[in-house]
C-alpha cells in the first residue's frame, strides 16, 4: 500500500518518450510491488511451522507477522518526514535490496526474537518503497500512460502477496520454513536489483524541505476532522480482521476435522483474485450509491461471511473466505479513495495517517485476536472479528448522521 504524493509533476515529462518506455517502468514498478508485499506477509502462512520449531502458541507466532507491519508502520510515519529529500529510485531500490538481504538473513534466525527484530527492521525499510513508489510514477510518468503503469503497481502488489504466501505454503511442506524464507529472499533481491539497473532515474524529482512543526500541525487538523478520522479507525478494523482470519486459519484447516495438506492449504490464497475483483466492484458500486451505503454494505458481508468460517465442513468454510476476501478489498478500496479525496492538497499527510493506522490495527488486533483463539477457541475467535466488523457498521451509521446533521 502507497500514499499519494501531493506535488504531482508530470508536465516536464514527454509523451513520446514515455510511450516508448511504459513497458520498461511498468514492468519495474511491478517488480517492486512484488517483492514488497512477497517479503511483508512472507511469515503469515508458515506461523503454524514456528510455533511448532519454537515452541510457541499461535498467538506468540503472529509476532513474525505483526512486527514486520508494525516496523512497516513505523516507517511510514517517519518518512511523512524525511522521503521528499530522497531521489524516488534511489530510496525504493536501497529499500528493496537491503529489506531482501534481511528476509535471507532470517532463513538463518536460531531464536524467534532474533527473527522478529529482523522483521522488524525489514518492515521499516519497506516502507521506503510502499512509501514513494506512487509520487514517482506521478512524477516520472506522462499522463497519457499513468493509468497503465499505476495498474501495473496494483498489480503487483497483490500478485507479491498471493504468490508470496503460496509458494512460502509448499516450500516449507516440501522443506522448511528456512528454505522458503531463503527462497523468497534470493528471488526479491534480484527483483530489487533489477528494479536499481533498470528503472528510470528521478529526473523530474526535486528535493523539498519538510517543516516538522507545519507538518505535525497537518496531521493535528486530519486527526481532528470526523469522516476522516473514521475512515482512519476503519483501516485499522479492517486489515485487523483481514490478517487475523489470514493468519490463524491455517491452524484450523491443518487440525481436525478438515487435516488438510499443505498443498490444499496453500490455495487458500487464491481467494486474493476475487479481492481485486472487489476493489474494482467497491469503485463501481460507491459512485453509483454513495461512499456511505456501499462502505457498509461491504461491512455487512465480511459480518456475514465471517460466519461461513464457523462449520467444520471445507466447502462453507472456502465459500465464506472468498465473500470475505472481496467485500475487504472493496471496503478497503473505498476508505482509501475517501482519504485521497478528503484535502486534496495535503493528500501525501492523510494517507499516510491512514496507512499507520491501517498497519497498526494488523499488528495489535492480529496479535489479540491470536490470544483469543489460543485461550477460548476458534468461535470465539470468530465472534470477535466479528464484534469489530459491527463496531464498523456502527461507525460509519454514527459518523454519517453527525455530518449530515451539521450539514443542516
């Protein structure tokens, strides 16, 4: 996930030139993406295999997953800072090559905490590349081919999170979770060093001096605005649901009743292509309904599929992954295009808050809701994301009668 940058320039850019060029950027930008969120969520379907090699419960394995959005997290606040003073390729390859020597490093943790500090760092400096990969094809790439190339980001970044966590699945049912790490790594290394030989230079970026105080004073004033700072706490319940059935749901099909392989297991992240088949009906169905309508519509069905997960049968159990899988794409869709669109010209600030709130609510609510399942059971599990998905609904219905009110 990227924020916007709020100085877009692009009229210096040729039209020809990029014409000629959208394969080379379109494929670099790609590339990008997939080695991002390939790295991020790279622990998510193995936490099973950790909490067995390091003796731990399911919710202390969440940690290989939760501290690498919360260093995500952490990154992205801090760059709100410093990423204007950086050329755009340079900070995207510097981020994607070192982040790809800390995921082989990993593959060679012999304690857990070692491996989470890894993760750690390893999410930060992912953000340097989730962070600007969006203001440099703004300002890197004509107009006329910027819908192309930015599909190629969207891309990108949901083929890295499918295929990342499928081919993480088999390896370590294969082998181990050292190899699939090792894997991953050496294949997003060359991704980033590819990205770093070929990608167009920064040759339209110009350096800007971020004011701390005037900056924080921004972020104070989006805070402060109500429909913006429920679409903040949205983000949060949102990819805290999203992880948390992602991340503990393995432990469910690999026991009793459904004692599934790991070749089945792993498919269960294919549901990601109905997600992009929901981000693309959230945008559709939000401008012929309203933001409002269509935010709690999606609501209601992850409410609704949320307990398709309950039944000891694989058939409702897929169905309800997959009607939970689009109606978060779409939700979440739909909250990102309201914060883009909220101050247009403080764009950069208020989706970088979002995305902070957005990685924080993965990293805490997937970690409580881990300890819920440990101590109480997988319907109580269920019945949590489900009390937050209501708690949205609520927010939403609560937050448009106040706007509406002081509309009047």
């Amino acid at each position: 996930m990227e924020y916007e940058h709020s100085d877009v320039r692009t009229s210096n850019v040729n039209e020809g030139d990029d014409r000629k060029n959208v394969k080379q950027i379109g494929l670099c930008i790609f590339l990008a993406g997939l080695s991002c969120f390939a790295q991020l969520y790279l622990f998510q379907p193995i936490m099973p295999e950790l909490a067995r090699q390091f003796h731990i419960n399911p919710a202390e394995s969440s940690f290989a997953v939760s501290f690498s959005t919360m260093g995500m997290a952490l990154g992205l606040f801090s760059g709100i800072f410093f990423a204007d003073r950086i050329s755009r390729k340079k900070l995207i390859s510097v981020a994607l090559i070192s982040s790809s020597v800390l995921t082989i490093l990993s593959s060679f943790a012999g304690y857990f905490w070692v491996l989470i500090a890894i993760n750690t760092v390893k999410g930060i400096l992912l953000a340097g590349s989730a962070s600007v990969v969006v203001a440099y094809i703004a300002e890197e790439v004509h107009p006329a081919v910027l819908g192309t190339v930015t599909s190629m980001n969207i891309a990108g970044n949901a083929v890295g999170g499918m295929s990342g966590r499928i081919v993480t699945t088999l390896l370590t049912g294969w082998l181990d979770w050292e190899w699939a790490a090792c894997t991953v790594g050496i294949f997003c290394l060359g991704c980033g060093l590819l990205f770093a030989w070929t990608a167009p230079e920064s040759l339209h970026f110009r350096p800007v001096k971020i004011n701390a105080g005037n900056k924080i004073k921004e972020m104070k004033r989006h805070l402060c605005a109500v429909p913006l700072l429920s679409m903040f706490i949205l983000g949060a319940i949102l990819l805290g649901c999203f992880v948390s059935v992602y991340n503990y749901l393995g432990f469910r099909l690999e026991n009793h009743p459904f004692d599934l392989p790991h070749e089945v297991i792993a498919s269960i992240y294919l549901m990601y292509i109905l997600g992009s088949i929901g981000s693309m009906a959230g945008g559709v169905l939000s401008d012929r309904h309203g933001v409002q309508k269509t935010l709690i519509f999606m609501l209601i069905l992850m409410l609704f599929a949320l307990f398709f997960l309950l039944p000891g049968n694989i058939l409702p159990v897929a169905a309800g992954l997959g009607v939970f899988t689009f109606a978060f794409f779409g939700a979440h869709a739909i909250a990102s295009r309201v914060v883009a669109q909220y101050i247009p010209f403080e764009r950069s600030t208020s989706i970088s808050i979002y995305l902070l709130f957005y990685y924080l609510g993965s990293s805490i609510l997937g970690t409580v809701t881990g300890i819920i399942m440990h101590h109480w059971g997988w319907t109580a599990f269920v019945l949590s994301l489900s009390i937050l998905a209501f708690c949205g609904v609520s927010l939403l219905t609560v937050v448009g009668k106040s706007t509406r009110h002081a509309a009047r």
